[in-house]
C-alpha cells in the first residue's frame, strides 16, 4: 500500500479524516438523465490529516489533465470586489509600481492582470494550464503561457522575461499537488526582496461550522491561517500582511517577502487542535441533521424542496447527503439550465420554476456574499409563500443558526 506523505512537513502520520467514497467530477454537468451512474466519471476521495502538523489534504488527487484540460470556468462573471482591494494594497505599501515585471500564476482570463493594466503597470505575464480562458487573457493582449507552472517553467520564464518584481497567485495553491517544485519555481522566479500575493479559500470556516461543501476533489490543500504563514516561511518568504475576505465561503489572502532565509522545521499541532480538526466529521453529521430535520418537515404534505445553484459546493452537498429531499435544481446561468447534476441526475431549472412548481423552500446554494442579491432577485418567491434557506456557511440565513453576524473583512500586521 502506497505511504501518503504530507505535503506541508512531509511526515507520514497521516490519517483519514473522512472517505468520501467515489465522487463525480462536480463541474462535468450532464445533457441527459437517462446515462447510467457506471458511465459516468467517479474518483475515489478520501480526506486525510497531518498528525503532526495538522495539515488537512485530498493525499489520492484526480489527475490534473483530467481535471483542467478542457476547463471552460471563467472567473470575470464571478464578482470579486476583494480583488481591487488587495491590488490598492500592493500599491498603498509600495509593493508595485508602473515599471514592475508581475507575473500572475493562474491568471484565468486576465481579470486581475486587466485591472493592473488599468492601474498603469504594464509588463505582465500570464500562466494558465487551462486553454480556453489562456485564449481568453491572450485575446485581451497579454502575454500568457499555456501551461502548468512548476521549478523547469520557471527557468524557462527567467531566461525569456527575467525575474519578477511581483508573483500574484490567487485561488490557486489549493490545487497544487506538487507543492515543492511549485514553490521552488516562484523561489527561482522572484527577485530577491520580491513580493508574492498568495490568496486561498480560508479552510477554518468549513472547520468551525462542519461544512462539507468546501472539500471539493479540485481543490486538495486545506489551509488555515498556520498552515499557509508556515508554508511560505519554509520556501524563504516572510509573510507581512493579512487579509481575510467574505468571498467564496471565505478567503486568505497573504503579502509575502522574498528573504531566502528558510525555516525547515514546523511547529507541530497540539493534542487541542488535533483533536479539533478530528471533530470535523463530527460537525458534518450535527449540521446535516438539522438540514435532513427541517426538510422533512417542510416535506410533509407534499411540499416541494429546491436547490438554488449548480455550483461545485451544492453537488458536493446534493450527493452526499441531501438527494432524496431535494426535487429541483435551480441555476442562473442559461448555459446549466436543462442539464442534470452528475452521479445524482436531479434537474437544472431557470429560477422562475421555484413559483411555477409551488416550491415550499429553497436551499441557498450559493456563496454568503451573494445571498441578499439571489432573494432580491427572486422576491416574488417569497411572495407568493416560499422561503429561502442557507447550507453554505458563512451565512446569515444558514440552517440551525438563529443570528450569524457577517463576517466581516479584517486585517493584522504579521
């Protein structure tokens, strides 16, 4: 049996947290109902545990040609109104200027290198492994390379552009399986005394509030504020600035400075924080319990439940736990509507269905920050009797939590 080694402090007393079982490929929505589950793309998921750091990650990944090859997700439709935040950061502490040479790995299709532009700075470079929204960024006119970034592409880039003022990595180092050669490679890429913007989903939320939602197979690193300050120190970068931001279901987002003075050792986690990260299962079951006991209520008599977003995070919730309560699925985008949720085949709908089909609640699938918007939007729902609810934390309005204050935007000097 294969040894899993941690990513982080590259123990082996890793443990599993939760196995999943074999799970869909949660973007991969389908045409039809009718293709039996066995033809459908599964992968064995299990979520596993440092025992000695206590960091959380997916140890068997998917492969990643099989995930991003053909990924067609852009991020411009998504807003993220953090992003001009952290650039006025960059600029406010003098993090960049006009003249600057920045680099930005996962640049999807140029969101972030569009608004630098507009900030004045014009030598920017994109990587992208995925094709589609690499064209997207190139169509813009920026210079973008189609591929992974690893340590060989780095030199590559060096050779070709030179060093970089900036290195800007945003959603992205949750998907990175080969941690080592990926920061080696911003550790070659960076000018000495250089500056590196690393932002990821902030993993302690899901912990706090037993979110299933948030271990998706994309995304295999599950980082806490400790787990990411320690992992840049060990490449060299010491962290500055921290933010953190209501979006997505919470995000971490640190500004680093490239030192090269390394810290090889890891602090390792203690009997109390262990013990908290192993309750997580735990957590799950509480909160899906009042889900299941609030919809079997609503259920009775026949009333309908709905889901409001064909995201990753309502798949992931739809097959683990909530199918059998749940009649339709419904979804802004025209471009899911009429399609089917993999592994579970429930419908995708336009929201006008939740009147037409006297849906008595519906499951807020979307993202905290988007909430107030998908009721505005939809307030004749509510009008004519139905009711929202949240499964997503954080939220508001999630299920089994009387008063959830927002979480609010909040900043420390590291």
């Amino acid at each position: 049996m294969l040894k899993h080694i941690c990513r982080l402090c590259h123990s082996t007393n890793l443990s599993t947290l939760i196995d999943f079982g074999k799970r869909p490929i949660t973007k991969r929505l389908l045409i039809s109902p009718t293709l039996p589950q066995s033809a459908e793309f599964t992968y064995q998921i299990s979520l596993n545990v440092c025992r000695d750091c206590g960091f959380v990650q997916i140890s068997d990944a998917i492969p990643q040609d099989e995930l991003y090859t053909n990924y067609v997700l852009s991020t411009s439709w998504k807003p993220q109104p953090h992003l001009k935040d952290e650039l006025d950061e960059l600029l406010k502490n003098r993090y960049i200027s006009e003249s600057s040479f920045v680099v930005e790995i996962g640049c999807n299709d140029g969101i972030a290198l569009e608004l630098l532009r507009q900030y004045g700075v014009r030598n920017l470079l994109g990587i992208e492994p995925s094709r589609d929204v690499a064209e997207k960024a190139a169509e813009s006119g920026f210079m973008v390379i189609n591929d992974y970034f690893m340590e060989g592409k780095a030199d590559f880039i060096v050779t070709q552009y030179g060093k970089a003022d900036l290195i800007i990595c945003r959603q992205v180092l949750e998907h990175i399986t080969y941690i080592d050669s990926f920061m080696h490679g911003i550790q070659e890429l960076i000018k000495p005394g250089g500056t590196v913007l690393f932002e990821v989903p902030d993993f302690s939320i899901p912990l706090k509030y037993g979110d299933i939602t948030a271990t998706w197979e994309e995304h295999v690193n599950y980082f806490t504020e400790d787990t990411l300050i320690q992992l840049l120190a060990r490449y060299g970068f010491r962290s500055l600035i921290l933010r953190r931001y209501n979006f997505s279901g919470g995000a971490l987002c640190v500004f680093a400075k490239y030192s090269s003075e390394k810290f090889s050792s890891f602090r390792l986690v203690n009997e109390e924080e262990l013990n908290y990260i192993l309750c997580y299962p735990q957590r799950i079951e509480s909160f899906l319990k009042k889900v299941v006991d609030v919809l079997k209520e609503e259920k009775k008599g026949g009333g309908k439940v709905a889901i409001y977003g064909a995201g990753n995070r309502s798949v992931i919730l739809l097959n683990y736990r909530l199918k059998e309560f749940v009649d339709i699925v419904v979804d802004d985008q025209p471009e899911k509507q009429n399609r089917f949720v993999p592994l579970c085949h429930l419908p995708i709908l336009p929201p006008d269905e939740l009147i037409k089909q006297h849906v008595r609640v519906c499951l807020l699938a979307v993202n905290a920050e988007n909430e107030e918007s998908v009721m505005q939007k939809n307030k004749n729902y509510e009008e004519n009797g139905g009711k929202f609810l949240s499964v997503l934390s954080p939220s508001a309005y999630l299920i089994g939590k009387n008063e959830l204050k927002e979480q609010k935007r909040c900043a420390r000097n590291l």
